[in-house]
C-alpha cells in the first residue's frame, strides 16, 4: 500500500529524463498510465486516455521508466 507522500516524494525525485508510472484499478480493470499530476488525488496518462481523481489506495504498484 502507498501513500500519497510516498508518490509525491517518488515524482519530486525523478531526473528530467526519468517518468513515474503507477498501475492502478478502475472498476475491474488494471490499467497502467504515467503520472501527469497529484493533488488530493492523481493523475495519469494511459495510452488512450487521462485518468484523473485516482484515489491512491487503487494504486497497485509504481515504477520509474
């Protein structure tokens, strides 16, 4: 389980070069996108579409490309 400090601490802490991506649920699906914000929730970009209002306990797992 993640926190939202800890996936702020993760985004502040990328090089320029570096994206955070989190795989989260919606509903019964798991979709993987690149964090694009984070507020009181988080944002992300999957392939198609953008996903705002994630709530961080759909958060699954997340990892610096």
């Amino acid at each position: 389980m993640f926190t939202l400090k800890t996936i702020t601490a993760a985004l502040r802490g990328l090089y320029p070069d570096e994206r955070l991506w989190i795989t989260f649920v919606d509903g019964d699906v798991r979709l993987t996108g690149r964090v694009v914000g984070i507020g009181s929730h988080i944002s992300a970009r999957t392939d198609m579409w953008l996903h705002e209002d994630i709530h961080v306990n759909r958060v699954v797992s997340m990892e610096v490309k």
